[in-house]
C-alpha cells in the first residue's frame, strides 16, 4: 500500500503521508492556488502540477526535490487559430482556441 499521496485540489497541492494507521498532511504547495492536476514521475522522482490560475491561464510546474523548489515549464497550447476557420459551441458562442485545463498528465 502507498505511503505517500499527492492531492490536487482548488486550494493548492498536498502531500500526504500515512503515519501508522493515520494520514498527515506533510506539506503543502501553491496554497490558495487551483490546481488542476498532480503527477509524481516514477523515473526520476519529480513532481508535476498544472495549475489552473484563471486570468493568468494554464501553468505548468515541476519540482525535482520534492517540493523545495519549483520550476515552471512550457504549457500545451492550440496552434494559431487559422482567419478563416471559427469554432463556435452548440449555442453558437466563439470558441476560443486556447487550454483552459489540464486533466491529465502522463510521465513518459
């Protein structure tokens, strides 16, 4: 069983580790932050988060200390929108073309 948890949530990223039969919370980061997404890379021990900051956009982080520091790293974006090519939802309202959140990462 992990001993070890990483926790997205809307107001930062959590580690939490089990202590005997209970979990503490170990660290915290990005307090009062969005975070979309958590992902410990299991072939080199980093850690990544995709942060969902609204105004600002879609950021990604990684950490290869376990959280001490970060660093930010380039996040996924759309090509440029062709002039002649527009995206509309079912309701007819401009889809912009732009990451609005990170579901998943994968390490590979």
């Amino acid at each position: 069983m992990p001993t070890t948890l990483h926790v997205a949530t809307r107001k930062g990223v959590f580690q939490v580790t089990r202590q005997g039969a209970s979990w503490k919370i170990a660290s915290a980061h990005f307090l009062g932050d969005n975070m979309s997404n958590v992902t410990p890379d299991p072939r080199d021990g980093s850690l990544h988060v995709a942060l969902d900051l609204s105004h600002f956009g879609v950021k990604l982080h990684r950490s290869r200390d376990d959280g001490a520091t970060w660093e930010e790293r380039p996040a996924p974006a759309f090509p440029k929108q062709p002039d002649d090519i527009v995206s509309v939802d079912g309701f007819g309202k401009p889809l912009p073309w732009k990451v609005t959140k990170i579901w998943a990462l994968e390490p590979g």
